[in-house]
C-alpha cells in the first residue's frame, strides 16, 4: 500500500484552475471557415462588407461607366466632325484649284491668241500676207491646245455645268481660228471684199464664246464657290472680241488696219486725205519714169509692182489702182484694189498683165484713183516706157 502511495504523493497533479489549451492548428473561426490553403500561413480571412458600403461601390461604378461613355460619344463625334472638316476643306480646295486653273485659261486665251491675232490683222498690210499666215496658224494651233487643256481639266461635280459651258466656250474659239485661218489666204489675196460678210461672221463666233463664258461660266463658278462657303472669289474675266467693230463687214476692212476710216463712219471726215504714188517695179527692177526706157528681160506675163502711199491723215479703205500697158496699138488695163492702206504707210499692189508683145516699146501707165475727200491729186500717176524680151 505504501508503495502506490508514494507514487501518488510524487507525481505532480494538475491544478483544477489551470485552462486547457487546444492546439492552434484545431482552433475552428465560429463565423468564417477558412480558406482552402489558408493554414499554416497566418493569413485572417476577409471580414464580410456591410450591405451600405456594397451598394455606395455599385454606384461608383455605375457613375464611371457613364463617364466613360459619354466620353467615348464626345470623342466620336469630335472625330467625325474632324473628318468632315477635313473633306470639306479638300472639297474646297478642289473648287479653288478648278477656278484658279479655269481663270488662268481664260487670260491665256486673251493673252496668247486673242490679241496676238487682232494685232496681226490690225497690221497686215504693212507685213507680206505669207507672214501675216504663219502668225494665224501658230494662233489657231495655240487655241486648239487651250480647247484640249480645258477638257483635261478636273473639275468637282458640283462644277459639272460650269465646265460644260467652259468646253462650250473653248470649243468656240478653237472653231473660229479655224474658219479664220482657212480664209485668210484668200482675203490677203486681194478677194477680202467678198469674205468680208465671212470674216464678220467668224467675229460672231468670238463674240459666242465670250457671252457664254460672262453668262454662264463665270456666275456658275461664283455661285458654286458661295455655296460651299467660299465668298467673294470668282473667275478671272475674258473678252476675246475687244472691239464690236469686227462684227461689221461694211468696216471689217477697216478694222484690219486698226483705225475707223472716213467711208465706215458713213461721211467724210474732215481733214486731208490723198495717196502717192511712190513707184512701179518689175521684180527686182525700179522702172525709171519716161522718158527713160527700161529693157527688162521678162516675159510676155510680168507682175508690175505699184507702191501706194496714204499722204493723209486717215486709214483709207478700197483703194483702187489702176494699170494701163499699151504696145503695137494694143492696150491692156487692170486694176487692182487694196483694201486698206494706214496713215503714213505704203502698201505694194501686185498686178500681173498677160498678153504684152515682146521686143517692141510699151508704155505702162500706172494711176492711183482719188479717194473720198481727195482734193489735190498730184503725185497719183506715172508713165514708164519698158521693152519686154531683149
């Protein structure tokens, strides 16, 4: 009995106030269990939100996703009316170009072939009528290639009737440096009185082209510029016909010279009006005045060359000179009219006389027939003793 006895009084009994501890690895959260992998690692589970805090986060980011989408509508709509911006500006860069490249044809076609030309018919009678040719074809090339630049021109749609009438227009003037250039030869001839009525109706095909261009072409532009926001620019203007005066053919001889003559102005205008007769020529011969003789090798068809020189103060149309060849009791009279002579200048009729016998004295009487208003007629006239043949 001592034995057990001893053994109970060794052994220390635990105290009955002593709180027994459970192992931290069974310790069991009463309100969240925890996470799968959470042990061991010291790591608290999350505390659940309170129902007032869940739905002020509902509301913010409902607030965010408004923003946003109203932002992403501003920037939408700034990009497309960025795009519009941009076509509209190349739209009206378009239009722009078209009037720019359409104004610089107008005045190239004033500039490069309607006044070249009305300078070089004002002028021809003081250059040869071959010159006076070559210069009108060089135009009327000039002109064909304005007609073809302003098909190859681009123009916007909204320009489209414009650039019908501009064609129009083009086509016109191409048009009438042709007819112009296929009657010259003839009217430069010596039959200008009979293509007078034909070179006044070329001048009707200028005077088209330009009422087409200052009626339509032009206005067309302008109002299309306007819709499109562009004010206050238009075409440069052109006027191919400058002077109505071509439109006439009882003066169109006149005009050619470039000054009104007293016959177009229906009355005699005060003031000196007379011609010269400044010489007669076989080619290259200066026949001297009787009683001179001049042996001229030629033949029985020679042109005699009369030089004519207005003295007065006015152009002077249809002067008339006259040329009279008389041998072995033969006469031959022709007579030749010039259509115009300048104040000032002289112009040379060429006159061929047919039938002249060879070898046997001829004289050659040439005269210069008064114009209206002439008063002293010395110095019109002039015999020549020739022998044709020697």
């Amino acid at each position: 009995m001592s034995f057990f006895d001893d053994d109970e009084e060794t052994a220390p009994r635990p105290s009955p106030k002593a709180p027994r501890r459970r192992p931290s690895a069974q310790r069991v959260d009463p309100v969240q269990p925890r996470r799968p992998g959470a042990a061991g690692r010291g790591v608290r589970p999350r505390r659940p939100q309170r129902p007032g805090v869940a739905a002020a986060d509902q509301h913010t980011l409902m607030v965010r996703r408004g923003v946003a989408a109203v932002v992403a509508i501003v920037v939408l709509i700034v990009i497309v009316l960025l795009i519009a911006s941009l076509f509209k500006s190349e739209k009206q860069q378009e239009m722009r170009t078209y009037n720019r490249e359409v104004s610089a044809l107008a005045q190239e076609s004033d500039a490069h072939v309607s006044r070249p030309l009305l300078t070089a018919l004002t002028g021809a009678t003081s250059k040869s009528a071959q010159d006076v040719e070559q210069e009108v074809y060089a135009l009327r090339n000039v002109a064909q290639t304005q007609a073809a630049r302003a098909k190859g021109l681009s123009a916007p749609s909204e320009m489209a009737p414009a650039q019908q009438n501009l064609l129009l227009v083009m086509d016109l003037r191409s048009e009438g440096m042709n007819k112009l250039a296929e009657q010259l030869p003839q009217a430069l001839g010596g039959q200008s009185k009979q293509l007078a009525p034909k070179l006044a109706g070329d001048m009707e095909i200028f005077l088209a082209s330009d009422v087409v261009y200052s009626q339509r072409v032009a206005p067309l532009i302008e109002q299309t510029l306007a819709s499109n926001g562009i004010v206050g620019l238009a075409p440069a203007p052109t006027r191919f016909l400058a002077n109505l005066g071509w439109l006439e053919p009882a003066t169109i001889l006149a005009r050619l010279s470039g000054q009104a003559t007293s016959s177009s102005q229906g009355a005699v205008a005060p003031g000196h009006h007379g011609s010269l007769l400044k010489g007669v020529s076989v080619g290259t011969t200066a026949l001297e005045v009787e009683p001179a003789v001049n042996h001229l090798s030629a033949t029985s068809k020679p042109t005699f060359t009369v030089a004519v020189e207005d003295d007065g103060e006015f152009t002077e149309p249809d002067v008339a000179v006259d040329l009279t060849v008389t041998a072995a009791g033969k006469q031959i009279k022709t007579t030749h009219v010039i259509d115009t002579i300048e104040a000032g200048k002289t112009v040379n009729a060429e006159i061929a006389v047919s039938g002249i016998p060879l070898g046997v004295p001829a004289k050659v009487e040439a005269a210069i027939q008064p114009v209206p208003g002439e008063t002293n007629h010395e110095g019109t006239k002039g015999t020549y003793l020739v022998v044709l043949g020697e």
